[in-house]
C-alpha cells in the first residue's frame, strides 16, 4: 500500500487538538490547536492542504460503557462539515486519550497548556489508528 499523509483531529467545543502522520514512517507528532472560534474549518482545510492529507482521522468520543454520549452527536456533526476537506474521514475510539495525553506531557516536568494536551491526545489517536489499521 502506498504512503498516505494522515492527520487527525481531537474535536472539542472550545479547542481542536491536531496531530499529523506519514503512514510508512507511523509516527503520529502533535502539530498543533485550533481555537474554536468560528475559522476553525479554515485552519483545518489550510493544514489539510499543507500537509497534503489523503485521510483524516476524528477522534470519537464514548462514556466508559462505550456509549454515545452529547459529545459523541457533537463530534459527528462537525465530522459532517469536514466532508470534502479530504478524500476519507474515519473516526478512531479517544477513550481516555485526555488523560493519557496529560501523563504523558507531566513526564516531561515542564509547563504545559490545555491546548498541548488537545494536540497530544490527538497524536495518541492517530497512533491508535495506525496501530490498528496497518496504516
């Protein structure tokens, strides 16, 4: 299979976590966070086209049952007004990815922001994809 620029989103209300990934190196990197503020879609066409995205991964929000929850409607929607951004949009379970994100970024003893941790659990969802999906 050839190579594919994946990037992946932690969809929030009020930030957008964003992670990037080159299928054959498999490597997920935090990229960056978008405010919510009524551009967002800009921001994620511009890096979609930057990053020259052929998939884009949306993380998908459950409660500890696996359930739906409002989160999950809301992330499904605004999935709904990124179709045509890239040729394919696949959602990837985000279970617990927040805190994971958080541990990860303590480890390191230096400041973070809430945004740091949206761009980190977004690269934990890629690489959850990727590991699952032989991306």
């Amino acid at each position: 299979m050839a190579s594919q620029n994946i990037i992946c989103l932690d969809v929030g209300e009020k930030r957008i976590g964003v992670a990037v990934a080159d299928s054959a190196v498999r490597i997920a990197v935090p990229f960056e966070t978008i405010d919510v503020d009524g551009h967002e879609l800009a921001a994620i066409t511009r890096i979609a086209i930057t990053e020259r995205a052929e998939v884009m991964v949306v993380g998908y929000p459950r409660n500890q049952s696996g359930e739906p929850t409002a989160q999950t409607q809301y992330v499904e929607q605004f999935a709904k007004s990124l179709q045509g951004i890239v040729p394919k949009i696949v959602f990837q379970d985000e279970s617990l990815t927040s805190v994971m994100a958080e541990e990860q970024l303590a480890i390191h003893k230096k400041p973070y922001t809430k945004g740091d941790i949206d761009a980190q659990a977004a690269a934990i969802i890629l690489t959850d994809y990727l590991e699952t999906h032989n991306a």
